[in-house]
C-alpha cells in the first residue's frame, strides 16, 4: 500500500517537473494562452480525453527534441488562420517526429498557440501506453467522422495523405511524395475547410531506411519493420524545417467524383512539392 | 398518456421509471419477478413476457403506450434462455402493441450494442453499425432486439416507436455489469489503456424513457450522461485502487476464472475497459430538450449508494 502511494506520489513530481520544464522553455504564460482553447470538465479532459495538464507534462521532452536536437525552424507559420484549418504535409522518417514538429512549434511558435489534433492509424488504439498518451495530448483515430467533428469545432487538424505509404518511404524515396489519398479533401469541401499545404524537410533524411523487413513486422504485429545501416530506424540530429504555404480555399461538391477530387488534390500536392523543392534549394546541409 | 404498460417493471430501472411515471400515468407493470415495494395505484401482473396472458393484459387494459424494458443481460444464464427470454418477449409485446391499438412503443436498448473497438470513432450516432457482436456473440440477442424494434418502426408508421440507447447506466441499487465493476475497491484495468467512458444515472435514464412518451417522439436515440472521462477519473473518484493487467494476460486469465466460476464477467467485457465505446447523444438531447439532472461527479459516486 505504502508502495503504491510513494509511486503515485513519484509520479506526481515526474509530472510537476515535466510542466515546469515546458515552462521553462516555452514560457510561463504558455497554460494560460492555451487554457481557453478546448472545454474542459471537472476532470480536466475535453470530450475527447485531451488533458492540457498531460499534455503540458508530456511536451517538455519533446520541446527539448524540438529546440536542442533537430533545432526545428519555422517558415510562414503566421499564414495559418484562426478557426478551423486542415493542415496538409509530407509525410516520413519511419517514425513521426514530422508530426511532433509540427504540433510543437504551432504549440510554441504561432502567434496564437493552438494545440493541434492529428490523425492516428487505427493500430495505435490497441497499443498499451501509446493509445492512452496520444488520446491525452489529442491525438485521435484516423476516421472520417473524427475528423468532421473536430472541424465543426472549429479546431485544427494536421493530415499526412500519403499516410503510411509516406512515413515507410526508403532512402532513395525522399522527398518524392507518394499517392495523396483523397478523404481529406472530401472533408474539407464539407466542412468549408481551407487548407495549409506544408513542407517538412529533414525528417526524410532522419533514418535513412534501406530495407524494409516485412516478415519481422508481421512478426511483430507492426504495418512495416524498416531497417536502416545503423539498425532500428532511430531519428538522427538533422535539421528540421518547417515551411507553411498560403491557405487554399476550394469550393466544390465533398461527393463529386473521384476525379475532380483528384484535381483538387494535385493543386495541394503541387504546392507541398514546389515547397519541398524550394526549402531543398535554400538549406546549407542537412545536420546543420 | 392514460395508460402505460411497463415490462421488466420489477427491475432496478424499471421501478425508478414506475415511480416517475405512477402520478401521471396509470401503470400497468409485467414482471415474471416479484414487484418489491409497489405503489397502490400500479398494478402488477406476475407473469414470463413469453407466455399468453400477457395478450390478456393488453386486452384488458388497452394501455395507449408500452415501455419495453424486460430485457434480461446476466452473462451467467444460459445462452438460450437469454436469446429465447429477450427476443421471444419482445416480439410478444411488439405483437400485443400492434394488436391492441397501442399508440406508443418506448424500448430500452443500450448504446453497448455497436461494441467496443479500437476503431471506434470516438462518437458513435445513431446510424453507426451495430457491431458489438462481432467480438462479443453472446451478446446477439441484444442486438437482435433492437433490431426488431428498428423493424417495427418502419412496419408500423402509425405506431410511434422510439429505441433509446443510453450509455452504461449506474446507480446505487443497480446490479449491471458496470455498476459492480465499478464497485470493486481493487478492480481490473487494462495496463496503459484507459478510454473515455460515459456514464448516465439511472434516474436520468428514467427522466428519458418518461420523456420519450411524449406524443410526436419517434426514432432512435443514443442517450448520454453527463459528459466522458477517462476510465481512470472515475476510480480515482471513488477512491478504488485498481490493478493494472497486462491485456495479453487478462484475457485468458478471465475466460478461466469465468469458466470456472471465479469471476462473474464473460472475458470479452474487457473490450469495454480496453477500447472506446462513446455515443453522440445531441440527437435526443436537441429533440427533448433534457439534460441529465446529475453532474458527472453525483453520477460516478451515485455507484456508492451516495
């Protein structure tokens, strides 16, 4: 009994010391620019089980990954819009320190700091620990009615249609954006969404992956087992760069055919990749 | 309404709804149980949903609306007599309902009928799937029933059938399944889950069923509480220390035990403490206009018998 107690109390200042960390590097004033953002109930979850008091704790490490390991820059993150926004990027490096990047720096470097949502695979649910801190820090499953939701609610979402297929991409693949999916756009037509087209360069240099081991990720019940020289595809201290494009607005039918949401599409996946091209041209080196 | 035929009256939820409705309405209840503590002004007809005096009673009494909830969930009868009790007794009454000229039809479903999974959007409407077969079979015959209603509306337009699915119902007298869970001063959870769950007390859920008598009323509704917490809130709430279990473990751990009589949940209930399985209730609460009279904190601690 006592033991569970010195627990409950250790964690507790695990938690207390995580927060004063974020503060400490993002500012003190973070929780109040942020607490009116999402409504809360007496037990300090919105409806979807995001806890600004969790989220708060659980940032700092990765607000110390932001700033002093892959020294995030942001480009144009001003041109994000207030109310609902579907952000659309480039998807890679084996695991998603894109996504971590991009929540952080809307969290810390937006003029109006938003805690943003992304939309997770629906494995993640049925993972012990990962399912209940992505739903603390506001990460929920990937479905079309999630998304619809959230938009009503005016909150902004980040999407990676390249999904999977962009975040398992191998080393030769960099920078070449796969198969954009559709979905989001049909959304954002029925939710008059606009949409932020950005470009992530550094993460698909992070883990250089140059095989992918499909019988062990079967074995081990995971969508891919990429492999890169140096073994498990962990990230490398290269340079993030964040660029926000201009929103595009579209107007449209969200049930029009495939084919003129194709269309639609091509003009975000045209503005991602002239992005990409030109955040490639204008960087020095890839670490630094 | 005059006169309200009220099946598993002699229930927990059926005598909170008896007692909201007996001043109002006059109360016909049918129960094959005993009805404990009965109001003068209901009457009380001993008797199995299944049998033909309950044709006797509609005859008699020619009641303008039913509320069917005489619906049985204890995992430990046999799978038969829960699918031969609930479907066979739901139909009895619909068959009755239509016979006699009855005006209304209010049945009590459950939002447990499209099933907890990890690919659950977070708030399930109305039009979802019912799935929670597909990872829990025994629970069939409650889907079955719903689904029979759900045909009964469209076979009698001039019939008003309303299905309320309300989220878990809890309450100090209620025996189900996550009222005693949630009783348990050292309960199972899930290690590294904890999912948002909604909670609605039994009482709110009566304000509901009376609510759907209203004339005009039809069609589905889920039916939410008070808000959703994550699962962990609400044991902190009540002060119980709960045991994290591996959920590889869990499972086979709980089929033995349940089969061999040491634990009285069916392993598949653990989708419930592992996975989502939260409703949108903005249809009723728009078309009724009622909000749960208890706050979220009344409701959790309404379990202890506060």
């Amino acid at each position: 009994m006592t033991c569970a107690r010195v627990n409950g109390r250790l964690s507790n200042l695990v938690k207390q010391g995580l927060k004063q960390w974020t503060r400490s590097m993002a500012g003190e004033d973070l929780d109040a620019r942020l607490s009116g953002s999402r409504p809360r109930n007496e037990y300090g979850v919105d409806p979807f089980g995001f806890s600004l008091d969790y989220a708060l704790s659980a940032i700092g490490p990765f607000l110390w990954l932001y700033k002093n390991y892959f020294r995030c820059e942001t480009f144009g993150i001003e041109k994000v819009p207030p109310g609902r926004v579907l952000l659309v990027s480039n998807h890679s490096g084996q695991l998603p320190v894109d996504g971590v990047m991009i929540g952080v720096a809307m969290l810390t470097e937006a003029k109006a700091p938003r805690a943003i949502r992304s939309m997770v695979e629906k494995w993640v649910p049925t993972l012990p620990w990962v399912s209940t801190f992505f739903a603390r820090v506001g990460q929920i499953v990937g479905t079309p009615e999630n998304c619809r939701r959230l938009l009503e609610k005016d909150e902004a979402i980040l999407v990676f249609p390249e999904g999977m297929k962009g975040i398992s991409k191998l080393y030769p693949q960099r920078y070449q954006l796969q198969e954009f999916g559709l979905g989001f756009m049909r959304l954002a037509l029925e939710t008059n969404t606009p949409i932020v087209p950005v470009a992530v360069i550094g993460g698909e240099e992070q883990a250089p992956a140059i095989v992918n081991v499909k019988p062990l990720a079967k074995l081990l019940g995971f969508p891919v087992m990429p492999l890169t020289p140096y073994g498990p595809p962990l990230p490398l201290p290269v340079k993030y760069r964040l660029h926000f494009g201009d929103p595009i607005y579209f107007t449209g039918r969200a049930d029009d055919e495939d084919v003129e949401l194709e269309k639609k599409v091509k003009v975000v996946k045209a503005a991602i990749q002239s992005m990409i091209e030109h955040g490639l041209k204008e960087r020095k080196a890839v670490f630094w | 309404m005059n006169k309200v035929v009220l099946t598993g009256i002699s229930g927990n939820l059926g005598r909170v709804v008896a007692k909201q409705l007996h001043r109002v309405a006059h109360v016909i209840g049918i129960d094959r149980r005993p009805f404990v503590g009965r109001p003068k002004d209901i009457d009380h007809v001993q008797v199995d949903l299944r049998k033909k005096k309950v044709e006797e009673v509609f005859r008699k009494h020619r009641p303008d609306a039913v509320i069917h909830m005489g619906i049985m969930h204890d995992p430990r009868m046999t799978q038969e007599d829960h699918h031969s009790f609930n479907v066979l007794g739901t139909m009895k009454v619909l068959e009755c309902a239509a016979k006699y000229g009855v005006k209304k039809v209010v049945m009590l479903s459950s939002a447990n009928v499209y099933g907890p999974s990890p690919e659950n959007s977070n708030f399930l409407t109305e039009e979802s799937p019912l799935m929670a077969a597909s990872r829990f079979p025994q629970v069939r015959d409650l889907i079955e029933v719903d689904m029979l209603a759900h045909g009964f509306f469209w076979r009698h337009p001039e019939i008003e059938t309303v299905v309320l699915r309300p989220v878990h119902i809890v309450g100090a007298s209620i025996k189900n399944a996550p009222s005693n869970y949630l009783r348990l001063k050292r309960p199972w959870v899930m290690a590294g889950f904890d999912p948002m769950v909604q909670l609605i007390h039994t009482e709110d859920v009566g304000r509901a069923m009376v609510a759907a008598l209203k004339p005009g009323r039809k069609g589905v509704y889920n039916v939410t509480g008070p808000g959703e917490v994550p699962l962990s809130a609400v044991f902190a709430e009540l002060g119980h220390r709960p045991i994290p279990v591996p959920h590889l473990v869990a499972k086979p751990v709980l089929s033995t035990l349940f089969k061999y009589r040491l634990a009285s949940y069916p392993p598949e209930e653990l989708d419930h403490i592992q996975f989502l399985c939260m409703v949108d209730g903005a249809r009723w609460t728009t078309e009724s206009g009622l909000r749960p009279q208890f706050t979220m904190r009344e409701t959790i601690r309404s379990v202890l018998g506060e």
